[in-house]
C-alpha cells in the first residue's frame, strides 16, 4: 500500500514517464520516416540509371574477305618442313659483314662448315687469340680482309694430304634464303675447289633438311642481293 501523501509524487512519475515515451515514439517515428526516404531515393537512382542505360551494340558488318596477298619476293623464298628449311646441294650463301655472296655447297658429311680464306695470320689481341684473313670478292680478283677472335682450332685428315691439317675456326653470320644463323666455320683456302663456301653438319643439325638432287631450293631476299655488289646473284 502507498501512503495517501506519496500518491501525488507517484502520479508526477507516472505522468513524467509516459510523456518521456511519447517523445522517443515520435523520434522513432521520424527516423523511420527518413529511412524509407533514402531507401526511395536510392532505389529511384538505380531506376533512373537502368532507363538511361547504353543501347546494346549492334555487329559491326561482315567485311568482304580479301584474297591472300602474293609471296613477298624482297623477303627472299625459303620452304620449311616441321620448323626446318630445306636446302638443296648447292644453295646461295650470303656472309653478313662484308656482304659477299657465294655458292656453297652443302654437305652433310661434313662435320664443320668451311669458308676460302686467304693470308690466314694469327695475333694476339687484349689476352685473345685472333687471326685476320682474306676472303675473295666473287666474280672479282679482290679481297676482303676480316678480323675474328678464334673459337678453337680442329684437325682436319683430308684423302688427298699425307697428314692431318690443323685449322683456325671462327664464327660467321650468314643467311640461306630468309633463315640468319651464326655458326663456326673452319678457315682454309679453297682456291682449288668447286665452291668457296661448304655447309657441315654443325649448321645442318637440327635447322635444315637437304632435297637431295635439288639446287638453289632458297632464294635470298632482294635486299641482300642488291648489297652485294660484286657477288653473283
């Protein structure tokens, strides 16, 4: 039981009380209100960027197909089989450098490919071996005098010697047809012989295939061959 006299203090309480829910009610009810506002607004701007949404492109029309172009001839000829280019016997052999094209022959029972070279001297150079040696202009009585470090020095057993020859090899560039390679060549002269450059089987392996019966399977591009001034083409 409360007392008769505590009754008007209960009844401010009471009344303080419900007026204090009242108002957080109306907060309540306010910052529902606000919410669903932004959720409207935010809902009516992926609205409004749907509608104004980029049409879909439309294909772009079928061009007419256009016929192979015909073999560039400046880039030379040279036919390939499983990655390899195929050679015949003979073929021409560009030497990058002095720019000189000879006919060489290519031999796969030949281990290293050889070069003519003339006035083979050897000499030192900053602690290296190098040797310097002509090479004939062909179609002319010229030379060409070149300069290389040595690679390393083979023994070569010809039929037509008694003894065994110890050469100076060194690594050239050429190209055959449109293929450009660097590999080493042995340094002899081949005045005597049919061809003043021979392809072994150190450029042969694993790059080029011979057409036996063949000759001139490449052809090197217009380039190279307008280069070469003195060389035959």
């Amino acid at each position: 039981m409360v007392p008769k006299a505590g009754l008007g203090e209960l009844n401010t309480s009471v009344q303080s009380q419900r007026a204090t829910l009242v108002t957080m009610e109306n907060n309540a009810t306010v910052r529902h209100e606000k919410v669903l506002e932004h959720n409207e607004a935010a809902t009516q701007k992926v609205l409004d960027a749907i509608a104004t949404q980029v049409a879909k492109p439309s294909c772009p029309p079928v061009q007419e197909q256009k016929a192979c172009p015909a073999a560039d001839k400046t880039k030379g000829r040279t036919d390939r089989l499983k990655g390899k280019v195929i050679v015949g016997e003979v073929e021409n052999f560009y030497l990058a450098g002095p720019g000189l094209i000879y006919k060489a022959r290519i031999d796969s029972g030949a281990e290293t490919s050889s070069i003519d070279a003339r006035n083979i001297t050897r000499f030192e150079r900053d602690g290296s071996n190098w040797v310097r040696f002509d090479v004939p202009v062909p179609g002319a009585d010229d030379f060409i005098t070149l300069e290389k470090e040595i690679s390393r020095r083979v023994k070569v057993i010809q039929a037509s010697a008694d003894g065994a020859e110890r050469r100076v090899v060194v690594e050239l560039q050429f190209s055959i047809g449109d293929h450009q390679q660097v590999a080493e060549f042995t340094l002899a002269d081949r005045s005597n012989l049919t061809y003043q450059a021979l392809i072994g089987r150190n450029v042969l392996r694993d790059v080029m295939l011979i057409d036996v019966g063949k000759e001139y399977a490449t052809e090197l591009p217009e380039s190279l061959q307008t280069d070469n001034d003195n060389g035959e083409k």
